[in-house]
C-alpha cells in the first residue's frame, strides 16, 4: 500500500490531500505524504477520514502529528470532523519514501 492518488472524480480528495502535503513529520522534516504515511483518505458528507500510519510504533511525535492532521484538514470550510485512523499494517518502511 502506499499514498493515495488525488482522486480527479472528487475535488474534495484532491483538497484534502494537497493539505495533508502540509504535515511535517518533525523528526524526519518531510511530509507525511511525501512519507508514504498516508494509505488513504475517505470522504463523507462533511466528514474526513484518513488512514495512516507512523514511521514506528513508538513515534514520540504519534499524537503531536494526529493533532496536525486534523488542523490542516480542518481548515477546509466544508469540514467539520476529521477522523485518524491509524493502522500498523502494512508496517511503513524508507521503500515508502516518494
């Protein structure tokens, strides 16, 4: 599994993940999406969900990213939750890196 692809039937996808661009993983500098962290993103209604992982398990940085996720979607007018899911499989690895 690795990043989505913004989805060109959903310009609301798209927004969300140009927007997830701006997550850093502030021990690695980079963004979660150019990480590969990001296994995907699901839109209903006025809800966001994104499914990702961490570089590991005992991320120190885990919630301080979570918490960056939901800001940045967030400030998209036509949301009003963001839930992260955050799964451990596939495990991420540097392979993951685009």
């Amino acid at each position: 599994m690795s990043a989505p692809v913004p989805s060109a039937g959903d310009p609301r996808v798209d927004e969300v993940y140009r927007q997830l661009q701006r997550v850093i993983d502030p021990e690695i500098g980079q963004s979660i999406i150019k990480l590969g962290l990001v296994y995907d993103l699901a839109v209903s209604g006025d809800t966001v969900t994104v499914t990702m992982t961490l570089t590991t398990r005992g991320c120190p940085l885990g919630n301080a990213i979570g918490e960056g996720v939901r800001t940045v979607v967030k400030e998209l007018p036509w949301v009003r939750d963001v839930e992260v899911n955050l799964v451990w499989e596939p495990a991420w690895s540097p392979a993951m890196i685009r």
